[in-house]
C-alpha cells in the first residue's frame, strides 16, 4: 500500500481575531446624584417675614428658641392675660415644619414630689390647651411635667421642633 500524500484543502477564510480589551477599571465609578440640587437661598422680603408677636407680661423668649410663661406660685392655670399670645403662638407653630414640640412644666413647690409633679402637670395641660386652641394639632404637642426642679421656677417652657438639615447625598 502506497501512502500518496493529498494536498491540502485551502481552509475557509477565518475572521480577523478581535482585539482583546483593556483590564477592567480597578472600581466601578460613583453613582450619579439625581437628587434635586437646593435652590439658592434668596432674601426674603421684609412683607413676607412673620410679624414678631407681642409676648404678654410673664411671658419671655429664650435663647435656646423656646418660650417661658411664668406662673404665679401654687397656680395650674396660665395667666388670662397669656391666653391670645398663646393662641397666637400655637398658630405660628402650627404653621410652621412639622415636629414634636415639647412642653416643659416645673413647680417651685411644694415640697412633696408628687404634688409639685401634678402642679407641673396642670400647668403643661393648661399650656397645651391654649396652643391647641391657636391650631396647633394635639397630636404634636409632648407634654413633660417635671415638677420640682434645681431650678426652682414656676414655668412652662414651649420648645418649638428641632430646625431639620437639608438631606445629604445618600451612601
């Protein structure tokens, strides 16, 4: 048997080879920020800003934002005279960002903790009332009667909501 050699069939054109790609990037890159930009604060106009109420006598504004009704010693309800201011006050906060505020009743006295606690808690209901009365709703109003504190006052302060920060950008 006689081994021929056949010649070899011209192989179909093969394509081009492809280029291979680059290494891949060491980290995939941030994802894009599609929240809303703040606008930029404008001036308000001095029509358009809340006139300052007149707060009644007993009545004060604290540094911290809040505002202290000073009580008569023994007495549970707020002064008449700080009726209307309060009225005002809840309207004001009723209309402003949502949040808690935060009613704080103390008592000077008396002696006994549970009494000075009830008085405190009298006092806060009072004050509540006539916020509620200016539309502040009930729901938002916390009521903390501390009753005989270090402090020794016959007040109730009414903390507005904590100021809230514009979002940041989400992580």
């Amino acid at each position: 048997m006689a081994w021929t050699l056949l010649a070899a069939a011209p192989l179909a054109a093969q394509p081009a080879a492809e280029p291979v790609p680059a290494e891949p990037a060491a980290a995939p890159p941030d994802p894009a920020n599609l929240s809303p930009r703040p606008a930029l604060a404008q001036p308000v106009p001095a029509a358009a800003m809340p006139r300052p109420f007149a707060l009644p006598p007993g009545m004060e504004a604290r540094p911290d934002g809040a505002w202290r009704l000073r009580f008569a010693q023994g007495a549970e309800a707020a002064p008449p005279a700080a009726d209307a201011a309060l009225a005002e006050l809840g309207r004001r906060l009723a209309a402003g960002p949502d949040g808690r505020v935060v009613v704080l009743a103390q008592a000077s006295g008396p002696a006994d903790v549970s009494t000075a606690r009830r008085v405190s808690l009298a006092r806060g209901l009072a004050v509540k009332e006539a916020l509620v009365a200016g539309g502040l709703p009930p729901t938002r109003v916390d009521i903390r009667p501390l009753g005989r504190t270090p402090e020794a006052a016959d007040a109730v302060d009414v903390q507005p909501p904590p100021a809230r920060s514009a979002p940041g950008p989400a992580r």
